[in-house]
C-alpha cells in the first residue's frame, strides 16, 4: 500500500511565541518514508536549522519554532510506501497507559465502567464491546466540544468530535484494566479530512487501534503522535503569545481503493 | 396508620452562629398530627419563642435559633394519625422542578439521558424504568459520597447514599421532560434508621414517589421538606460558625405491620 | 423617570414543544406600567388566552405557550413611568438565597471565599469588595463561556459574560455568608444591548443591585425575572422540542439623560 | 550528608491482582545508595526474581508483583551517601511538562493564572511567588481532599495534603508556562513523616524543587519518583483486586542536624 499525507498550515502570529507541531508522521520502521516539511515566514523560506526536532516518547516527532510576528506557512508531505512494523510493546507503557490522564480521567469512571463493563474478562470483547457502547451514545457534531472537555463531559454530553470518542474509549478500558493511549493519524477516508484521531488498546499482546467514530478504515491510518490523550498529540501547540490559524488543509489518500475494515476485527496501525 | 417519628440531636456549638432544622414534619392537610420540640442549651430549656420557624415554599417548616456558644439538645416527636392530602400540584412547580439545580444537574444530562431514556414518551414508564436504572447503577455505601458531589459524580462513581441515588433520579428524569424534586421524609423500616431522601415526580396527573434505593417502603413516609435537591431540605444548616453533631438519632415506626411496597404502583406521599 | 423597554424575537420551531418566556417586566408596585404583548405564529396572531401567564415566586411572569411546528414571532414593550417600591424582604428569601445553586455553587467556595474575604465581617464592604474583585478578575468576552457554566468554571476561565460575572458574585457572596440571588433586567445604556444579568444581595436591611460587569447603570433597570441563578431567570425556556432563534432585538431607553452610576453606591432595582 | 530513609507496608490482599510499588529511590548518580528490600507474603519471604522492576521515565524503579491472595509484608530502606547529581535537563521534558494532566489540569488556569501572576516575566519570580500564594491559601487538614481531586477541586477547597499543594503549584505554574512536575520523595524532617510529594520546577536553567507545605527542609529530600502528577508517583497502585493497607511505617533522617531551608532560595532535589 501506497500512502500519501500531508498539511498546509497557515497560522498569524501576533505576539512572539514558541510553537509546537505535530504533524510529521512517526518513524516508521519496515516501511519507506520520503517527506518534505518547510517553513515560511511572510514569505521567506526559514532554513530548517531554525526548526528544531524534539523526538518524542515514542519516537513521536515535535517541531518547534521559535516564532516571530508576521505569517506563518507550513507545508508538510509524506508518501509512505509499505507497512510499518507493528507498535512495540514496552513494560512501562502497559503500567502507564493505566493511569488516568487529563482527558481520559480513567479513576473516576471506576464505578461506572464496573457496572456497563465489569463482568467482561476477556480483553478481545472488552475491545469490541466498549467502542460500540461509545459509538451507539454519541452524536459527531463539529463545534459540540471544548478544548478542556474530558471523557466524563463527553459521556454526560452525547457528542463530541473524533478525540472526544477516543478520550470516552480510553477512559472506560483504562478503568476496567485495560491499557489505552491516544494516537494521532493521517486518516486516509475520513469525511470530512482533518487530523484525526484514534484509541489504541493493548488487547492478546499487541497495541490494536480502536475508533469509535468508524469514519475511516483503520487499516491505512499513518501514525503521527502517540500519548496519553489530546495533551500529548495536538498537531499544535502555543504556550506564550497570541495566535490565530487562518486556514489548514489535511491530506490523506492511499493509491487504489480504501480497505475495508470491520469492527470485529484486531487491527493495528502500520 | 399510625406513624411515631422523631429526632433526637446533640450539636457542640464552638462559635455563635444561626442554625436553621428541617426535622419537623411537614403540614399534613387530613391528618392529625401531635408534635413536641424543645430546644435545650446548656442543660436549660430555651423558651420556645426564641425559635424563629419560618414557612418554606411548600409549607415546610424552618426552626431558626441564634446559637451561642455551647451544647445544643434539639428533641423532635410527633405521632401522625391517617393519611395527609395528596401535594397539591401548583403550574409553578411543574416549571421550577424541570429546571436544573445545585445537585441535579439535568442540563449536564440532555445527552446521556436522551440516549438512555429518550425513546420512552409515556412518563409512567420512565418513572419505573429511571429508578431501576439507577438502583441497578449505585451501590448503596455510607460515606462513599461528599457533600459538595452532584447527580454528575454520583453516575461516574457508581455508589452513594439516599441523597445521591435521589438526585441522579432527579435529573435524569428533569432531562427527559418529567419535573422532579428531592423530600426528605421519615421513613419507618428504613435500614439503617436515619433521615431518608426520596425523589417525587409528576406524573399522570400527580406527584408521585420515587426510592432507587428501595430501603423503606413509600407508603409509610412522613414529609418533612420539599425542594429542588439537598441544598434545600438539609435536617440542619450552618452557615456561619464552627459546630460539631455528637449525635444524632433518628426514629421512625408505624403501628402494626409495615406496608407491602411494589417498584410498578404509583404511590404519593401521604 | 420614564423607560420603554422591549423585545422582539423571531423563533423557529421545528418540533412541536411548550416554551416558557421571562420577558414582560416583573409587577412595579407604586410605578405606572403600560405594556403590549403580542405573539404571531406564521403571520397570524394567537389570542392571548392561548398564551398561559404563571405567576412565579417574586411575582416574575412567565408566559407559556404549546407552540406547534411554525414561525413564531413574539413582541413585548412597556413603559415604566416612576420607580416601584424597593422589592421586599422576606424571611425565608434569606434562608433560600444563601443555599447553594446550579450556578452558583457557593458549597464549593467556603474555602476560597474563606481566604478571599473571610476577614471582612461588614456586608456593605463586602457588596464593594467581591464585584471589585471578580470585575477586575474577569474579562467581558462574548461566545467565551457555556450554558452549562457554574461560578467555579467562571473563576478558572477568567472570562464570561454577564451571567457568568453576577453567577460568580452570589457565589462569593454566599459563602461569607451574604444572601444573593441573580436578577435579569431591561438595563437601558448597556453595550451591547441584550438582556442584562445582575446580581442582588441583601446588606444593611435591604435588597442591593451589584453589576461587576459596570455594563449600565443600575438606577434605571427594570427587573423582568428574580431566582437563585440563570436556571430561574432565561428569557426563554424550551425542554422539549428543537427550536431556533432566528432573531431577537433587546431595546431598552430612559427619557434624557442616564442616571450616573458608582460602585461605592448601595442601589436597589427600582 | 547520610540520610536513611525507607518504608514498611502491611497490606492484606483479599483477590488477586497486580500491584506497582514506587518506594525504592531513583537512581542517585554520584551518590552511595545500599538498599534493601524484601517482600514476605504469609510468613514466607518471596525470592526478589519474583518482583518485576520496571524502569520508569526517569529512571523511576517500578517493582511489579503478581499478588496472590494473603498477607503482604514490604519493607524497604536505604542509605544515601553524598548527594547526587542535579536531575538532567531534557528538550522533551520541557514540553512534556508544560502540558495538563489529570491532577494538574493547567489548561483550566489560564485565565486565572493570568489574572494573578500574568505581569510575573521572570521565572525565579514565580517561583517565589507561586508557592507562597498557594501556602498562604491553602490549609494543611488531612483526610480533607479525595484521591479523585484535581488542582481546581483544591483551588476552591482551600484545603489539601501535601500532593494538593504541589498540583495547585504545578497547575498554576505551567500556565504561565514553567515546565513543572511532581516527586514523590523521603522527606527528613517532615511531620507527620509520610511519603511526601513536591514539585519540581524548571527555572534558570534548573530543575528546582518547591514546596508549598514547607513541611520539610528541601535540601535533605531524596527522590522516589518524578511524573507529570500523583497518577505517576503512587506509592502504590493496584488495578484490580481488592486489598487494604493495614500498615504504613515510613522513615527517613539524617546524620546531625537537619539543612535549614529558606523559600528564596533556589533548591534542586540531590
């Protein structure tokens, strides 16, 4: 399989500010990668040692800018040709992902997730049972959410957007014991394209990704970031000045026809 | 039916402060009711025209005393011969008790409830399906809840005590259209004996009685007050100084035997 | 003085629902009032009688109406000539209006208020103290805030609108103990024109306007609604059916010049 | 500087399940550790190869042990000579730690957090000022906080543990964008004597740690385990059966007098 990915940002920076982006896929071992990322501030490339490259957890990669007033583009673009080696398994991230985190806030839904989902024992059910359970209780309704929203607000809501459904997910599992994390994807088939975003479960031994919306087949997703839940995987992050993201375009397409994907089945993102 | 209720408290008073009781029964239109309270501080009987009883919205009575520093006896007796008039219903109320409040927060439930719930249109059917919901969802364990949680922390905790089983009651049913308010009653047979919260619907036509938690059986109660949720009806409120409750005993009996109680009838309080 | 106060607003209906409208000013006892009251559903008026007034508990009018699928315009104006009487103090308002509420949540604020302004013992210091602070806290910001916001979700936002401002005074006031409650006004001079959202706090022996958001002058509003939060108050309640408000126009005039407005005052709505 | 520190725990495990200790010290490079630990289940001392140690983030020991039914023995000590190494400065933990998390919601403080300490530029100013803000608001009561409460329920409670203290710094810190996090450490000194948990600031180029209780000279603290919140520094964590902790001993001294400490000074965790 053939993979084609990509973002244009365009972003107005009106105060001095560092920015934090998220966009470049993950590493990919197994698979080949070719990708171009550029920089332009009012309309002069910035050579790329100006950007620096923090490797994440996961190998997760996180550009950061120290940006200046004025306007901002930022065009990435990736074609991943092949599959990547399946997630690897690491001790402390099966004791992490079990922790509660700010939008998968898993220690107060021990109550609740023992009683829908507490005499389920075998993890494979868990990991179809708990994203139908999501996916019958939610409306996806653009605009419906806040930022600062966790999975408790969204489970009292009913709506919510593709994190929101991965932060309800994750929570759930987590509090039946189950170890979850949130992973940013390219999503090729997703209507309507943007970043998106999925669950990913440790279910018979491997990280298989879970995606209540169902908006797109899960088996050509292309990995961005990987962490505890939105906090970790934002395509962008501004800590100091005043920003405003004028227009961004998501790309996302494979070479023939989408796969197809059915609930029922253990799939990983490769 | 014959119904013998009573309180007896014993309350340190650190600080001067203004105490306000709910423990006094509510008027009883049709029955007969003989009652004694007596205020004691310091071992000395305070005249009783000291206490200031205040008549809440629904007739509910407030005893408010200025409390000096010093220890507080508060003895409450009173024997309830026949049954008192069904509530009356009020255009008022039927818009007030759909509203949101402090600990039944119904516009934080519109989603989940219309999910849950929304299909049923006949509001005799919700009231037996919502209680048996909750009291399917809670466990009933003393201490597992604090003050200051509302229906939103109950659901995600799972457990509670009566309060909390009500007001879940409570603002499930205001989200899916069906007024609701919390009373605090005695209730002869409840296990263990204390000052017991009930939820009270309207439907077909009347206010009717709810008790997720099945502890004691409807027909028996004896209103005390009536309200939107706990914020209202609390046995004792202290909003200035430093008090300490030593103890409290609650009792509730009916002569002869108990009545038979069914989750299906429609019963009110009477 | 002389006020001419109205609304116009323009509803789509797209499911059959009964909605409850706030709106016609509240009873101004010793002031002359002349008003119209109009509703016209797909261009044709509704006879008033089909149109339910309830008289809620400080004499607010709520007028219902079982609206069917339609358009439906609503037109309300009244001129206030003089000033009514200052609203009453009634024993139990001073019980009820210390209690906690929906959105304003004064349980959850003993502690901080306790540090804030627990060494302040006088109320007319406090009715100066606590708007000065959350007026200088808080910023203006329109579209910031949610319905479902309390007064806690107010103070970490650091923004709100005019409910949000008054919601996060009665809480403070309450917890040190200062009974408060919100009221929505006509309030000629505010900017934006909308419906206005104060706050009213019992110091010295009378019922005290407070506006930490200083939008109007508080000598010329117009009570319409009085309760315990925003819950009691909305111009326009729907629990049923799905509606949209294509339109509304808030209008509210003194004859010459408006009256000058300072913090330090104690004023009641009049 | 010699300090010993250590723990014993009694804990009765009544269903199997797994539990996670972090109560050995981290690694203390350029310092002596000698350690001892030993876990006894019945009476019978269990062979170490039976306990799992997980290497956490930092280097964090996470011992692992597959609890049967029974009684559980755990005791821990250790001697640390000399100090070590002020903790290193990584590119990814100054994002990291920048962001919300569970019990440090940060990205619900940045409106207040900008009211109160938004004219502050300089970092060794804040974290003067941050700790002294929230010591000055909050009350030490144990027992007054729940395992569930985040740095907001803290804000307005006004009161908390040692764990409060730091999520309520932390928070507020990071939204003014100081990278800041908690260590759980051996606190020689403090009283109650307890596993103590503080946060660690990154301010002029150091990680510097900050103590809001003052509960314990800063100088004399050995690390446990660093994170982004309690979620990751539970001294112990259990994810499914049922156990109680019977017992909870900890220890920690030094040889001679303990370091005074002073607020302005700048502190690193050695």
């Amino acid at each position: 399989m053939k993979r084609d990915v990509g973002a244009e940002l365009n972003i107005e920076i009106t105060d001095e500010t560092t920015l934090e982006f998220q966009i470049a896929v993950a590493p990919q071992p197994g698979a080949q990668v070719t990708e171009s990322l550029s920089f332009t501030l009012n309309g002069r490339e910035i050579p790329l040692s100006e950007i620096h490259e923090i490797s994440g957890e996961h190998g997760n990669r996180i550009h950061t800018f120290e940006a200046p007033v004025g306007n901002l583009e930022v065009k990435y673009s990736a074609t991943v040709i092949g599959h990547a080696d399946p997630p690897p398994v690491r001790d402390l991230d099966l004791s992490t992902y079990l922790r509660p985190s700010r939008y998968a806030e898993a220690d107060k839904f021990f109550g609740f997730a023992a009683t829908e989902f507490g005499d389920i024992a075998d993890s494979v059910e868990l990991l179809e049972k708990v994203p139908a359970w999501v996916g019958a209780r939610l409306s996806y309704v653009p605009g419906s959410s806040d930022p600062i929203d966790g999975a408790a607000d969204t489970l009292l809501a009913g709506s919510g957007v593709c994190r929101d459904y991965a932060h309800l997910v994750i929570a759930l599992l987590r509090a039946v014991n189950v170890p979850a994390r949130l992973v940013s994807v390219y999503a090729p088939g997703c209507q309507p394209m943007d970043f998106h975003a999925v669950a990913e479960a440790f279910v018979d031994g491997q990280w298989r990704v879970v995606d209540a919306t169902c908006l797109a087949p899960r088996q050509s997703m292309v990995r961005i970031a990987t962490g505890r839940d939105a906090a970790d995987t934002a395509w962008l992050d501004n800590h100091k000045g005043s920003i405003t993201v004028n227009n961004m375009v998501v790309t996302a397409t494979v070479d023939g026809d989408l796969p197809r994907d059915a609930i029922e089945q253990l799939v990983s993102i490769r």
